[in-house]
C-alpha cells in the first residue's frame, strides 16, 4: 500500500493509545476486582494478535489473498472525514455531523471511520483497523466477564483464552469492518443485562446498557432490537432470590428511559418502518440477491411462502450458520479453503462442548443464561431465514459466536465433572461445583 495509504507509524502510535486505554479501564473495574491482573493480560495479548493480524492484512499484502470486497467502511469513512474536514467542520459539530447515522441504513461505520480521520487527519487503514482491534480485544475481556459471573474461575478462564485466539474472532476484528464495534455492543449490553439481574438496580449497568443499545443502533439497527428483546425478555421473566424486586425495578428502569428516547429521536417510527418492509417476499429476494454471482452462494429452490419452504430453508440456514462451511464447500474460493483448520476445531467444539453445555445450562440455569439465549435464538433465527451464502453466513456466526463458547466450554467442565465423579474423586453435584463468582 505505501505510508501514505497505510498511516503505519501514525497507526502504531494509535494502537499503543489505545492500548493504555484499555489497560487503565481495566484497571479501574470493582465488580470483577480479584482477577483483574489476568484481565489485563488477556485484554494485552487479544490486542497484540489482533493487531499484528491486522498488519499481516495490510501492510504485507494478505488482503491480496483474503480479499477485500467489503471495504466500503474504510473508503467511505475516509470520504466522510475529508469532507468535514474540507468544510472546516468543527469538533463540537460532531454530534450533528452523526445525526444522519441514525436515519441512514447500517452507516454507522462510515461515520465512525470517518471521525476517526476527520480529528486526526489520517487516511490510511492501520488506524482504523487498530480502533476495530481494541473493540475486539475489549469483546475477549467482557466475555470472560460474563463466564465469570455465571459460572466456574475453571470455565470462564478457557472462555477468555478461546475467545482470545479462535481464529474468527482475530480475522473480523482485526479488519476494517463493523463487526467488531457491533459484537462489543452486543456484549456490552447483554453483560449489563445480567449484572442487573445477579445485583439487582445499578445506575452504572443500567446507564451502560441502555448506551450500547442506543450506540448499536446505526451500526445495524436488527443488531439494537434483537438485543432490546432479549433484555426486555429476561426482565419479564420470574425473579429469584433476595434482589429479585431490585432487578426487576432496573428492568423498568431501562424501558422508562429507553422508550422516549426512542420515541422523540425517531428511531422507533423508522425501526418500525423498516421492520413492516421485512416480509417473505423480501426475505426470499434477499436470499436469492446474495446467492447469485457470489463464489460461496447457495442457491435453494424453497417456497418461503408455504409452511414446508419456510421451515425447510431456515432448517439449512440454521445448520449452515452453526456449522458451514461443510467439506463440500470448501472449493469456492481459497478464503474458504483458509477456514477449514477452524471448521475442524469448531465441529469437535459443538459436539463435544456446546451440546452438553446448552443441556446444563438450560437445564439447570434457564434464567440466569436467559438473556444470552434469547439473543442466540432471535439473531440466529433472523440469520437462518435469510441465508444464503456460506462466506456471510460465516461472518454472521461471529457475532453470537461469543456466547456459543461460553456455552462450549462450559460442557466440557461439565464432562470433566462427570468423569471425575466416575472416578470418586469428588461428588458433581449441578449448581454446587458450577457456582457464579463474581
């Protein structure tokens, strides 16, 4: 690319910005206080792989290999920031600057990008790609914070770790996509949602929920609702133990405050709009658009309109988002090719680790997984309706992928329990040896 495409000095300067950033937020944390030395480290590793992912992208030319189709966010943000710049925009003009955002379609990223260069000056992908690169890097920390506060040090360790360095979640956050801003959003949310339901009403998780909720929204509007569901559902739900009142009160909380915000800024009327333009007829066009002329298309001849299409193509869309690519598929382009070391580790995780930790938690923690499996369930659904390409239906997998390690790891604790119950070495009692610690 050359410096004055890749910023790559100004880029390492950034990096290492936002490194010490995320160290001393880190460090700041009270809830999660007795282990905030291995959250430092595990938040300085992800960074450091991301990033060193993102100049193998960008300044060694692996994007020659991998592609670069979707690099719109980038060119547009750059777009966007030399044009505020060139109409000697101001600073405290941003938040007019950002106020089509949330009327236009999921530009939230040109916006972002675009910020980024407009306060720097910079043109080049190594800042923003190192920007993404925190998000993610942030993504690992919270969701081991989320296996800690619902389940065992021994699960919510590897759960760090695996999200950490799968190889998913390096490659989407280490680009300059939306997807690592959207996965940490979600996060973001669905954590606050069950801090309030362990400790009850917090003016701090709930400031911070309603904040990602709000912030996801002109990244990718469904992204915003199908996360207000899941945490409008989970406090619909029974309530148990002595802070079962306080956490409910938090839950009314977030729809007070929520419900005008929504109102007054527009956002309701248009979430509303676009979700009456969702019907089968467009669901079944947009399989077909990004089926044809794609190298990873899979064209279906299912009528969406008839129960049996219906249920039959989202059937495939949701194996497809659990499991693709197949072996099969692996001949479309070499990115595919460049997945299957991960669908062979993925396959041996949701057999061996997903399954039976989905059956505990479900089981024995319905209530206190709630908000996560909601979430899975309406996002996957939505995915699964819609599919159509396996390289998307890939990168879609990214975004609940967080959550189905958690539920992953957590099996396999489960399996080492039983074998060492097997063994006398201990009694596996469910909810004794598998207590939240917060």
């Amino acid at each position: 690319m050359g410096n004055n495409q890749s910023d790559l000095i100004p880029g390492l300067l950034f990096f290492l910005v936002l490194l010490g950033l995320g160290l001393w937020m880190i460090s700041q944390t009270r809830t999660h206080i007795q282990t905030r030395s291995f959250q430092l480290k595990l938040f300085l590793i992800a960074m450091l792989v991301r990033f060193l992912a993102a100049l193998a992208i960008y300044e060694f030319g692996l994007s020659n290999v991998i592609g670069d189709e979707d690099s719109s966010g980038y060119f547009l943000g750059r777009y966007y920031g030399g044009l505020w710049i060139g109409q000697n925009r101001s600073f405290l003009e941003l938040p007019s600057l950002w106020a089509p955002a949330f009327e236009e379609h999921h530009r939230g990223y040109y916006y972002l990008v675009g910020t980024l260069f407009f306060l720097t000056g910079w043109t080049g992908r190594i800042p923003p790609a190192a920007l993404n690169c925190f998000f993610g890097a942030m993504t690992v920390v919270f969701t081991y914070r989320i296996s800690r506060s619902l389940f065992s040090n021994w699960t919510s360790v590897r759960v760090g770790w695996l999200v950490c360095f799968i190889p998913s979640m390096i490659i989407w956050s280490c680009q300059t996509l939306k997807e690592p801003v959207v996965i940490f959003m979600e996060t973001v949310a669905l954590y606050s949602c069950i801090r309030l339901r362990q400790a009850g009403f917090d003016l701090k998780y709930i400031l911070l929920c309603i904040a990602a909720m709000f912030l996801l929204y002109p990244f990718r509007f469904y992204a915003s609702l199908v996360t207000g569901l899941a945490i409008f559902v989970t406090f619909l739900l029974p309530e148990l133990g002595k802070r079962a009142g306080s956490a409910r009160f938090a839950g009314l909380a977030i729809v007070i405050l929520v419900v005008p915000l929504a109102i007054s800024s527009g956002l309701a009327a248009r979430s509303e709009s676009q979700i009456e333009q969702f019907d089968i007829d467009r669901i079944q066009q947009f399989r077909v658009d990004i089926a044809r002329g794609q190298g990873s298309g899979v064209e279906s001849n299912f009528d969406m309109k008839t129960p049996a299409g219906f249920t039959l193509a989202t059937a495939i869309g949701a194996l497809h988002l659990l499991l693709a690519p197949f072996p099969w598929q692996l001949g479309g382009s070499l990115r595919m090719v460049f997945t299957f070391p991960e669908m062979l580790l993925w396959w041996w995780l949701f057999f061996a680790g997903l399954l039976p930790g989905l059956w505990y938690a479900i089981r024995h923690r319905l209530f206190e997984v709630m908000p996560a499996l909601v979430f899975i369930f309406i996002l996957g659904l939505l995915y699964s309706m819609t599919f159509g390409n396996v390289g998307l239906v890939f990168r879609q997998r990214a975004q609940i992928l967080p959550w189905l390690l958690i539920f992953t790891v957590l099996g396999f604790e489960i399996r080492k329990l039983k074998k060492l119950n097997n063994f006398g070495f201990r009694s596996y009692r469910p909810g004794v040896t598998l207590t939240p610690r917060h």
